[in-house]
C-alpha cells in the first residue's frame, strides 16, 4: 500500500529524528480531535494525543507499512484514549464513593473560551469553509479527492480524466490558497 | 512560509474539511512533544550499567553471608577421629541406663527417677 508518509519515516528511522515534527504537525489536529471524542475534554485530549504521538515514534522500528501510517496512528491513538477513560473511572469511582460527584461535568466542555497561546479552530474552520466554497470548481474537485476522500492519483485520475500532473498542480494551486488563508491566524509564531 | 509552517497549515485545512478538528489547541503541542524526544535518555550508559551490578553483586554476597550464618549449623565434621576427651560428661552420654524406682507399692525416694 502506498504511503505518502514512508519517505519521512524513513528518513525517522534512520536517525533523523527531527522530521517527526512533520507528522506531528501533519495529524495533530485530527489525532487531538479523534482523543476529545473520548475525553470530552481539551486539555486531555491533548495529553492523551501527545501520548499516543510519543508511543507511535517509540515503536517506529515496529511499524511494517503494511497500512498507512495514520492508521496505524489512529490505533494508536484510540488504545490510549481507551487506558485514559480507564484509569479516569477508576479515580471516578474512588470521589464518588467519597463525595457522590458522578454528576460533575467534564471541565472542558463547559469552556468554550480560546486559552491563551492556542489556535482558535472554530475561526479557521469557518474561514476554510468560506474560502473552499469559493474555489473554482476544477479546483474544489481536486481538494475533495484528495483530502476528504483520500483517493489515490491514480484514482484522481481516473474520476476527473485529467493526467496526474494536471491534477497534482491543479491540487498544489488549490492548496496554496486555503493555507494562506489561515496564515493570518499563525502570523504571531 | 517555511515548510514546516506549511505543513501544519495543510493539517489544519485537512482536519476542517473532514470536519475532524477539535474547537481549539495548543500552539507548543508540537514542539512539547520534540522537547519529550529529544530529551537524553537517562539511560543505559557504561557507568549506570557498571553501577547496577556492583550493587547486585553487593546484595548477593551480603545475603549468602546473612544465609550462611542463620542457617548452617556450627557441627564442624573431622576425617580423622577425635582423641581428646571429654572433660565434663553429661547425663545423656552415659551407656547405662538409669534404674528408675516403681512407686506403686513403694514410697519413692527423694532424688529417684519414675519408670515410664
């Protein structure tokens, strides 16, 4: 199965430990998101997904290509988040025998307020979705392929019956002006 | 705008279009994560290795001794025969059994032995 993160990975493996920060940026939004699902919680979600990202580089060596990367991950990321809820109910049980607090809600989802030094996603998304709607057709096409539904160049290809260079530079294009329009929202790192 | 820059704001438009984003998040989550792995292992080096069996080694001889002085008894065995005597004999090493009285129909003595 191909695998468009194998030559970073590799690069991992053989010592180069510092492009790990690709992956990271690469699904920390996605493996954040996937560990709130079970934690109901931000700050927790965020412990949870450094865990998972820390024990996916600890094992690397194990890591077979045999599926992609980002599954493999998002396994990895589900079995922590599962430990996680495990080891909350276990500390549940023990305040709720001493204080009855099964009630209480998860701390996080009553503040939706941004903390300081974080990324307002809510404020990206809607902007990535204005300016997504806006694209041109051919371009938005490309962008749904590609990173919605996850297909293939060759599937691309095949779908819009367009040669897979067209449709690498038609997605690099459309690419470039979704990122710049987040840039504003990073400008302060 | 560097490519790591590029690469985190590619994440981002991919997790908002695939709706698979969380509502907001840390600036630092990478970076906290590469201070973690690059951290130098407190690991196994030459010393701590050399210092881990000396104090095994350490406790091993310490306890056999502690073993070998409760548990051994202090017979010390000879291949030769023993020819010294023995200066204070006891009760037990006498050969002779000691005649006991029967108190049934007689009044026992003051020092006698009752038979069993």
């Amino acid at each position: 199965m191909q695998d468009d993160d194998k030559p970073v990975l590799d690069e991992i493996i053989n010592g180069n430990i510092s492009k790990y920060e690709i992956i990271i940026n690469k699904y920390q939004a996605r493996i954040i998101s996937l560990c709130f699902r079970y934690t109901k919680s931000y700050p927790d979600a965020e412990e949870v997904a450094q865990e998972a990202f820390l024990k996916a580089y600890n094992s690397l060596n194990k890591f077979r290509f045999e599926s992609k990367f980002y599954s493999w991950l998002h396994r990895i990321a589900i079995n922590c988040s599962l430990n996680y809820i495990n080891s909350k109910e276990k500390t549940k049980e023990k305040e709720t025998i001493s204080e009855n607090s099964g009630l209480t809600e998860h701390k996080g989802v009553a503040s939706i307020e941004t903390p300081y030094n974080a990324y307002n996603m809510q404020t990206m998304a809607e902007k990535i979705e204005s300016v997504y709607n806006s694209l041109p057709e051919d371009l938005k096409l490309v962008i749904k392929l590609r990173d919605i539904d996850d297909l293939s160049y060759d599937e691309m290809s095949n779908i819009a019956k367009l040669p897979i260079g067209t449709i690498k530079s038609k997605l690099h294009r459309a690419r470039e002006i979704l990122t710049k329009a987040l840039e504003k929202y990073t400008e302060d790192e | 705008m560097n490519n790591i820059k590029n690469i985190k704001l590619t994440g981002f438009v991919k997790a908002i279009l695939k709706k698979e984003y969380p509502l907001y998040m840390s600036k630092d989550f990478s970076s906290k994560i590469m201070k973690q792995i690059n951290k130098p292992s407190r690991g196994y080096n030459f010393f701590n290795y050399g210092l881990q069996i000396a104090s095994a080694m350490t406790f091993a001889i310490i306890t056999l001794f502690v073993m070998d002085s409760v548990l051994t008894d202090k017979i010390q065995y000879s291949k030769s025969s023993i020819n010294q005597e023995v200066l204070s004999p006891t009760r037990n090493v006498a050969n002779q059994m000691e005649k006991c009285e029967d108190t049934k129909d007689s009044i026992q003595s003051s020092d006698g032995l009752k038979c069993k």
